[in-house]
C-alpha cells in the first residue's frame, strides 16, 4: 500500500505562480490529475453535501450559488461559482485569512475526467520561506488521493484521520508530497536550496 500512495503522486501536474497581487503577496497553487471516473460522478463528489464527507470531511451549509459550507474543524467560505460539471469557484476562510480555491472539471471521454485545481491565497514571505507550498499543498494531495480513490474504487474512507496519518503509508506519503512541492516552488523560481530546506520542515510537522 505504500507505493500505491506515493505512486498516485506521479499522476499529478504541480504547478505554481510566481508572487503576485497588489500586494505583491498573492501565490497560486495548481494541481492537475486524470480521473478515471465519468465526469458526472467527479462532480456529484465535489459538489453533493452527503458525498465530500466520504472521501474529505464533514461538512454543513447550504449547496447553492452564494450559500455558505463549513467543514467540520476547518475552513469554511461562500459558494461563488457552481456551474454544473464544469466549475466550482469558493472562498476558503480559515484562521482570519480568505483565500480562493476553483475546480475545472473537463470530460476526455465517458469514463475519465480531467480534474484541475487552483488555491489562490495571500502569503507572508516569512512563513512561505518557513514552510513554502507544501504547508497547504501536502494536505491537498491527501484530498486528491481521497477523492481519486473514492470515484475510481468506491472507497469512502477519508484520508486525514488519525489513524491513517501515523501509518508508514502516510509518512512516505507526506514526504513524497514535500518533496514534489519543492520541485514545483524550484521550477517557479525559488531557491532550491531554500525549497528543500522548507519542504522538509514541512514533512516534519506533518508527521510530528
């Protein structure tokens, strides 16, 4: 099960803006992945209430355009964008800080699905030279692997629960990820060293 894990990491197309925004603040982290699922079942996944707690986290709200969702212990935000089996646009508020996170859906034929993902947020230098993209884009990539695993296999188990985090499953998992983000900060521009050096720091509070 360990390498079927960090396998999955190779499916994904990492990317990532350089900072931007009026404040000169503002980075974009986008994901791409071939699902194979049709793109109907991709959507009701991401979009149906009762459905993103089998493969993410429990969440409450109302499911319609300017409706507000909140998942249970985290972010929360309003529905900006909701145009079927093609775009979700919402803001993702945590901690006093908004962000923007858009799902593009694009059907290559009846069985698969183009999945493509962008987190638009506000970053301090400080913390992005602590941490950088993989202090969110590690998380992310569990969400991924849990929606893949949920629309391909039927698999309803969430990944970020305590149990699965303390596996050696997830600790190569968790690394894999760092290490993939750093490639995508390096290939935007960044310090490799720099990179590397906050990738891993992000792999150990992941993993503790």
């Amino acid at each position: 099960m360990v390498d079927k894990a960090v396998d999955s990491l190779q499916l994904v197309a990492r990317e990532l803006s350089p900072f931007g925004g009026d404040e000169g603040k503002t980075r974009t982290l986008r994901m791409s992945r071939t699902l194979a699922a049709p793109i109907g079942t991709v959507w009701a996944a991401v979009t149906e209430f009762d459905r993103i707690p089998l493969w993410f986290m429990p969440v409450s709200g109302e499911a319609r355009i300017g409706g507000r969702y909140q998942l249970d212990g985290n972010a929360g935000g309003e529905i900006l964008v909701c145009d079927a089996l093609r775009t979700l646009r919402i803001t993702w508020e945590y901690g006093g800080d908004v962000s923007y996170v858009t799902v593009n859906l694009t059907e290559k034929d009846g069985s698969a699905t183009l999945f493509d993902f962008e987190h638009a947020a506000d970053v301090e230098p400080d913390r992005w030279a602590e941490y950088g993209p993989g202090a969110v884009g590690v998380g992310w990539d569990m969400a991924l692997l849990g929606l893949a695993r949920h629309v391909e296999l039927g698999i309803a188990t969430p990944l970020e629960t305590p149990e699965w985090s303390a596996s050696d499953e997830a600790k190569a998992f968790i690394a894999g990820s760092s290490e993939s983000w750093a490639a995508a900060a390096i290939a935007s521009g960044d310090d490799p060293d720099a990179a590397r050096a906050a990738a891993a720091r992000t792999t150990a509070a992941y993993t503790g």
